[in-house]
C-alpha cells in the first residue's frame, strides 16, 4: 500500500492519458474504489476551478492495476464532494464509491467521470461500532441487585 500526501484521482494511476487508454472503445469504465470517514472540508481553487479539500482517513484501490494507496487527504470531484460538505455540516461522513469514467464527445477531455455508491454516505458513528463490537449496544436487562 503506497501512502499518499493527497488521494486524487490523478496520484491514485489517472492523468488524461491513462484515462483514455483505459476507457478505449468501452463506452464506460471503472477506474477505482475509495472509502473514507471525512471529518472536515477546506475549500480551495486553482486554475481548474474550486474543489473540497477532504481531511480524515481515506484508502483507493486502483481497479486496472490493483494498487492500493491510503492518504489523510482526499481531493474528489466537484459532483461528489459537494454531496458530502452537506454531510460534514451535522458531523464525520463515512462512505465507499466506485469512480469511473464514461465517453463524452461533448467534453473537452472526451470523457467524464462518474460515481455509484458502495455504501451510503452518512454521518459517521465510530462509537455505535465499538459498542456493537463489544456487545454494549443494548443496555442489559435490570434485575435484582447483588447484596
């Protein structure tokens, strides 16, 4: 597993080129698979446009060449990183997506990225986890007390 300064799909294997070598006749492709808990968003910009910056625990794998890659940052699309800001108002967002690509004559790249959920996203609750994995998620039944 190889550790990244930020997870994007470009450090995940995809600049344009490879995204295109990929999709090749196919009218659409999987390209990867990346869950993660997001605990907050910082907006930024560059020459491409705004994006989300998402801190927390994210890990992809490559889906052509099975790599696996783990970063504290997430940079997504725009499409789905403005469906979990919404999220990250009431708290930590967990989800898991399959990213892929579909040809798009009417694009500038010629394709356009895509997204189905694995799981649905929603707040997270790490602590529901460890109470149900301790078996501590109902209270025990009251009886008698001991004297």
């Amino acid at each position: 597993m190889e550790m990244l300064r930020k997870l994007t799909i470009r450090t995940a294997g995809f600049d344009i080129a490879t995204v295109k070598m990929a999709l090749g006749t196919e009218p659409a492709v999987a390209l990867l698979r990346i869950a993660g808990i997001a605990q907050e968003g910082a907006p930024g910009q560059t020459d491409k446009g705004e994006y989300l910056k998402l801190k927390g625990e994210f890990r992809a794998t490559n889906l052509i060449t099975g790599e696996l890659f783990e970063s504290a940052t997430a940079i997504l699309p725009s499409f789905i990183t403005d469906r979990i800001s919404t999220a990250l108002k009431t708290g930590p967002v967990e989800f898991a997506l399959e990213i892929g690509v579909k040809a798009d004559p009417t694009s500038v790249t010629g394709y356009q990225y895509t997204a189905a959920p694995l799981v649905e996203a929603k707040p997270s609750d790490r602590l529901a986890g460890l109470l149900q994995a301790s078996g501590m998620l109902h209270p025990p039944r009251l009886g008698r007390r001991a004297a």
